[in-house]
C-alpha cells in the first residue's frame, strides 16, 4: 500500500519492552525478510533494485503488540534546518520553542537570553513572534513519495505557510553570550532562519546584565556544570544571576538547568518549578513570575487624570 517497487526500505530503528521478541538487530533483520517476502508476492518480481525514494520503518514492540510505522521525518524533528553552528551543550529546538510556549511571553513583551549560546531562544521566540512555521528551512523524507502525496500538495502547504508569515512585526529579542564565537554563531543561525532583523545579538557577560524597561522576559539555559571542574564556578554565577535578575523592575524570569542549587545560590524562590528531561538528563524549568503590565487602556486612563 506504501512502498512502490523501486522504493528503498529497511527498519531503521526497533524498540522492544517486555516481549518474546527482544534484540532489536533480530527485529530489523526479520521485518525486512518478512517485507520482501510480501512484496515479492504484490509485486510478482523476485528482487527489488531499491533505487528509488527512501522508506525508513520503526517498529516498536510492547507486551507482543507490533506497531508499524514509516518515518516520514528523515533528520529527526527538533531540527529545524537553520542551526548549522552549535554551542557545546545546545538545548533542541523544539524543547527552546516548547519552553517558551510554557511562559506568559507575547510578541509585544521583551525577551533576553544572557546565555544565548548558538542562539536557539531568541530564534524560536522570533519564529513564533513572525509566525514562522518550524521546519520552512528543512527537507522532509515524505517530501520524495510521490505515490502516497502529491507533488502539489507540498507546494501548496509551503506557499500557505509563507502567506502567513508576518515580517513586519516590532519585538525587543536579545541574546547575549560571553563568547564572541557563539554571538557569531547565533548571527549566523538568525540568518538561516530569516530573523536575523527581529533579534540584536551582543558579546556581554551575565555581569553586565541590565534593561531599562518594564515587564521582561529573561528566558535562558545557564551552564550545568557537567564537569567536574566546572561546578565550582556555579555558585557565583547562579549568584550573579540573581542579583542581576533582582535589579531589572518588575521582570520574569524562567531558567532550565540541571544544577539543584539554583534557588537556594540565586537567593529567590522560584514561583513554580517543573522537571523536564532535555535529552536524558534531569532538569529544572525554573518559573520566577514578575507582576503583569497594566493594560493599555488604563494606562492611558492614568495618564489623562494626572
């Protein structure tokens, strides 16, 4: 129904929890015999040249059950195309823009990441804020099946997705980093993604964090101090980090990281705090809500009486 006679197919990846059936190699190597044998009697041909569209399978085995799937994907989802460059620990596309969605943050609020790194956060912010469907700059595997999705159909989606792009848009995103090379990198990354004009980019250390206007968003993934030699110089960054965050009126603040003292050496309680697994490592969302802004209408209201 799926696989057209020259199609490429194989299992890329098999999962099993408690089955019969437990090696995964064995899985793959059995499907694949057991497909050919299938497709052998449709097709009425004794080989298959497998130099056509590519048809990667999963197969995932629970309690004996076989579920059957076609990665239509290819390059897995989180990335989205534009992120050539990366920073030593980057956080996945779709966790940054999932996180932010997890946040109060809109448009017409301000948006810093003082450790932008390649710049994921201020990206997905800008993408969201323009309307930028994720994955405009990427390929997809289905993309090539013709036999089971039009040509047009592809095309239609993308010029639907382009027609609701909003590049005009007025946002303050920034991003800082202390290292000149990841304020290159993340440039360089804005670029790829076409929002390289909505975010200002800037070598600044945490330090020297300051803004002068109400009612901001920091929204970042400080350093964990993975390594040993790295976590002495947690406590004063973290630290730093909340005096800093002290100093701006009235901002929010929300910070994704694996180090357990993050409150306690920040001085802060935080307002809520949600465990997130960014790969396979444990880490805190960290929610530390500032006031909401007054709406516009009374602050005009409070401008007029005075």
């Amino acid at each position: 129904n799926y696989i057209p006679k020259d199609g490429k197919f194989w299992v890329a990846k098999a999962n099993s929890v408690k089955s019969k059936l437990f090696s995964p190699s064995d899985i793959q190597s059995i499907m694949k015999k057991a497909m050919v044998e299938r497709m052998k009697e449709h097709y009425h041909v004794s080989w298959f040249p497998e130099d056509g569209a590519k048809f990667p399978l999963r197969v995932f085995l629970y309690k004996d059950i076989v579920t059957i799937g076609i990665d239509t994907s290819g390059d897995s989802l989180h990335k989205r195309g534009y992120r050539t460059l990366t920073s030593k620990a980057p956080i996945t596309e779709t966790l940054a823009a999932a996180l932010i969605m997890l946040t109060p943050w809109n448009k017409d609020r301000i948006l810093v990441d003082p450790f932008c790194g390649s710049g994921t956060f201020p990206i997905e912010a800008a993408m969201i804020a323009a309307n930028i469907a994720p994955g405009m700059n990427r390929e997809f595997t289905a993309e090539e099946w013709t036999n089971i999705i039009d040509k047009k159909d592809w095309y239609q989606a993308i010029n639907e997705a382009n027609d609701l792009i909003d590049d005009d848009i007025q946002v303050d995103i920034q991003g800082y980093d202390i290292d000149k090379e990841m304020v290159e990198y993340s440039r360089k990354n804005a670029e790829n993604a076409g929002v390289d004009h909505l975010i200002h980019f800037q070598t600044r250390p945490v330090e020297k964090l300051s803004h002068s206007k109400k009612y901001g968003f920091i929204i970042t993934n400080p350093p964990y101090g993975e390594r040993l030699e790295e976590k002495s110089a947690l406590k004063p960054l973290y630290r730093t980090i909340g005096e800093r965050y002290k100093s701006l009126d009235s901002w929010s603040a929300f910070i994704i990281t694996s180090y357990e003292d993050a409150e306690k050496d920040m001085g802060i309680k935080a307002t809520k705090n949600r465990k997130i697994y960014n790969g396979m490592l444990k880490t805190y969302f960290y929610q530390f809500m500032g006031p909401k802004p007054p709406k516009k209408g009374k602050v005009n209201e409070k401008k007029e009486n005075n």
